[in-house]
C-alpha cells in the first residue's frame, strides 16, 4: 500500500489518504472559507454584487470580454441557450449521445427531437461525419461536448452551422481553461456553457455560466433567469410590475459568487497542476500495450484535464483490480441512448456500441500527487 504523502495543493477540505484514492474529490481553495464568511455578514446572501463581480471576471478571464451570466446550474446555463438559440417544440436537435444527460434532458423540457450522433472512438467527442448525416432543413442547433476536457473539432462544426445558418452550442462542463487553434473555449461559438458542479475545476457548490457571443441577447437572458423581472429596474423603483415571458429560478447566490471568485484567482495553477498529472498519465501508459488514453497527440488545442480516460479490455477485471490496490475508477457518464426517457438504444451508433464496455475513468484531481498517478500506472502495468 502506498505511503501518506503530504498534501499537494493549499486547499480545504483533505483527502483521507488512508482510504485510497478516490475517482474525484472536490478542489475548495483555503480562501474561499473567508470569503463565505464575509458575504454571510454582508447585506447580500442571494443574487447581489459578488455574482457581478464573478460574472465580470470570469468574463475577462475566459471569454474575451462576452457576456458571462451565472446561474445556479450548467443545466440552468444549457436551458437558457436552447431557450435563446429558439429551439421550439418538434425541432431537430443534435446532440452527443456521449455525455452526462444533463446536455439532453432541457431538451425534453422544449419538445424538442433530439437526434444523438456517434462519437468518435479515440476522443469520445461528437463525430463530425455523423453530424453531417443527420444535419438537415430541421435541425435548429447542434450541441457538442469537450469531453474530458479535449476540445471538438469546431472548425470543422462552425462550417456546417454556417452552411445551414444554425448556432453551435458549447457544453463546455469538462473544458474550463481548455484552448482551440489559439483561442479559449468560450471566446469562440455562438453559446457556451460551463458548470462549477462540486467536482470541476472551479466549484460553486453547484452553479454555471452562459457566454453569450451576441449581448443583445443579455437583458432577455438576465430576466429569464429570474422570473422574467427586470430586476435592474425592479431595484431602482421604476419596475412597471409585469412579467411578459416566463421566467425560472436559475440565478446564482453571492455565496456560491464567493467561492468562484477565490477558485478564479489561482485557477491557473489549479490548472496546470491537473494538466501535470494528465501528462504523467500519457508518459507512463501511453505505450503500454492493452490501454489507450483518450484524446492524446492534438497539437491544435489544449486539453483541460478534468478527465483521465483509457480504453481497455475486460474493463471491469482492470476496475476490481484498481480497487483492491484502494483506487476508485468508473465510468462517470453514459451513452444516454440507453436510457427510457430519453428514447431507447439505437442502432446506427457503431463506435459507441464499440467502446461502451472499454472507456475507464482514472483518478485525476487536485489531491493527487505526481507520486500517486506513478502508483495508480504501476498497479495497471501489473496487469489485470
């Protein structure tokens, strides 16, 4: 069994090294307790000027200056796109088949008719080729994914969103500080969605933000996030007391703002440091024969690393073997073809009905040390 090692980065709450090394552990800066503390003491607990501040940071710091609305969910950020980009009940929209159902599910909400395409077998991002099969006079948005963290093939999704004048929108969960040819991932398509889920690289408790390439689209997008009240106007008096769209509860609290702000101000690090442990990865496996790491040797783009993912053989011998050297694995999302509300399995995906029995997920976060992704390696190559 490995050795308690010292703990690698200046955050709370600690890893129990005791216990293993667990799939995820969530990444609280030591900062953000006082940063809480303060905005409990202050007049603004809900939805007040941290969130502002949050929104304008966040804004400069990955988005080129767009328009950055926070909300209390990256699904409450995809469901405010799909509501913008005019998705309407019956339209035609493709999404990955590979990915957490919460890119699908606000869908549902709409009416709309998903069409879920394949994903491409070494990445397990969307597969173009299939988009440009199922892309069509109907189809009203195409949504991808950045799985893992490795961006998609946008140059390549832009030109058949331009060819038939749809928007492209980003769930970009997995892909925070992520780049493409030069440019960072929320600076780049028309919607782009991030999550500050317990687990990402900036949590919020649980909360998200909408990028916005057009901001005309930003007083609509702040009043539906809030009932549908102007609320600017509501706060200065002049709020003429009606509601002419419906509106959700999808704001976020400066409470939640506070522990974003103080993730935001070493985000860099964080980033660097799950960039470092990803590589290690890829040094000690990516020769190895039986194991393949998902999305490796892209020059045009940066990776986010909030995944480590392996394609192997006989997954669930290598997931009991991990387990009994005290290391947690899984598969963390799911082909959502497989489930009832969403349809039913199809037929016409052929590399994902390869690869759903070969992707593992490995341990990557910022309780880690270099030392424990050598050990996790070390018990692969033992065999399984």
């Amino acid at each position: 069994m490995r050795q308690v090692k010292e703990k690698p980065m200046n955050e709370l709450p600690l890893m129990n090294e005791n216990e293993g090394i667990p799939l995820f552990f969530p990444h609280v800066p030591a900062t953000a307790a006082n940063a809480v503390a303060e905005v409990l003491r202050s007049r603004w607990i809900g939805q007040g000027p941290k969130v502002q501040s949050f929104e304008s940071e966040f804004s400069n710091t990955f988005a080129n200056g767009r328009r950055s609305i926070a909300v209390g969910s990256g699904t409450d950020a995809l469901h405010l796109a799909y509501i913008l980009a005019g998705i309407k009940p019956g339209d035609e929209v493709i999404t990955p088949v590979f990915t957490c159902t919460a890119t699908s599910i606000p869908l549902l909400y709409m009416g709309a008719r998903i069409r879920f395409a394949d994903v491409d077998p070494h990445t397990l991002n969307i597969n173009i080729q299939h988009v440009r099969e199922l892309v069509n006079e109907r189809t009203r948005a195409i949504i991808c994914v950045h799985y893992g963290g490795l961006p998609c093939d946008l140059t390549e999704l832009l030109a058949i969103c331009d060819e038939y004048n749809i928007p492209l929108i980003e769930d970009a969960a997995h892909a925070l500080g992520a780049t493409y040819q030069g440019r960072s991932v929320g600076a780049i398509s028309d919607f782009t969605m991030f999550s500050f889920q317990a687990i990402k690289h900036i949590t919020t408790g649980d909360g998200g933000m909408l990028v916005l390439k057009d901001d005309q689209h930003s007083s609509k997008v702040e009043r539906i996030r809030w009932f549908g009240i102007d609320r600017s106007n509501k706060q200065k008096g002049t709020w003429e007391n009606d509601i002419t769209e419906v509106g959700y509860k999808y704001q976020m609290t400066d409470i939640a703002a506070a522990m974003g702000l103080a993730a935001l101000s070493e985000f860099n690090e964080t980033l660097a440091y799950r960039q470092k442990l990803l590589s290690i990865y890829i040094k000690q496996l990516g020769n190895f024969s039986g194991i393949e790491i998902a999305g490796t040797g892209y020059t045009d783009r940066t990776h986010a690393a909030w995944l480590c993912t392996a394609f192997v053989d006989k997954r669930v011998e290598l997931m009991n073997h991990l387990r009994a050297h005290g290391i947690e694995s899984g598969q963390v999302h799911y082909r959502n073809d497989r489930y009832s509300i969403l349809g039913g399995r199809l037929d016409c995906l052929p590399n994902m009905d390869d690869v759903e029995d070969k992707y593992i997920v490995l341990p990557l976060h910022t309780q880690m040390k270099g030392d424990d992704v050598e050990y996790i390696c070390q018990t692969i190559r033992k065999g399984w």
